[in-house]
C-alpha cells in the first residue's frame, strides 16, 4: 500500500505515543512491530497502530505530522479516542 499517511503507534493504552509519516504505512508498520529499526518506537516499545491518516502528498502528510506533534497530548489523545476509543490496533485494517 504505497500512499502517503500519518500514523501514531502506541505503547499501550494511554501510554507513549509516536507520531510518523510514511510512504508506505504497510511496510512501516512492519518494521515498528518486528523492531527492525533502531529508535524511539523500540526504545519505548510502541508497536500498536492507534491511529492513522491517508494523505494524497507526502508534502500533505509532512504539514500534519508537524501540525500533530506541535499539538498538546490531550490533543492526541482525541484523535486517537475519535478514531479508535478502544485503543485497538488498526492494522488489521491494512491488509
């Protein structure tokens, strides 16, 4: 699935959240939960899809990762909880 997306992974329910874009939510999403890239998502151990965003650009989903990341926590919790209350991870929804 290559389309440009913002995403946030989780560590578990309210726990840490990362934010990132992608060309290809798929394959990322991949690498985040069998840890093959060395950073924060193994560090803090987020490997649950909470949330995500489809872009037409990636110019697009750059502006609202940075639009995300600049926002309050509160603010990335209600995006999580309008999209997801359950904390589920949504990528079953990717394949």
């Amino acid at each position: 699935m290559k389309q440009p997306a913002v995403y946030m992974m989780a560590s578990g329910r309210n726990g840490t959240i990362y934010i990132g874009v992608t060309s290809n939510l798929v394959r990322r999403h991949y690498e985040h939960t069998h840890r093959l890239v060395p950073g924060f998502t193994k560090k803090y151990d987020c490997h649950v899809l909470v949330w995500y965003e489809m872009h037409e650009t990636m110019e697009s989903a750059i502006l609202r990762e940075k639009q995300i990341k600049g926002g309050s926590r509160k603010k990335k919790l209600a995006l999580i909880e309008g999209l997801n209350p359950e904390w589920n991870d949504l990528s079953t929804e990717l394949f």
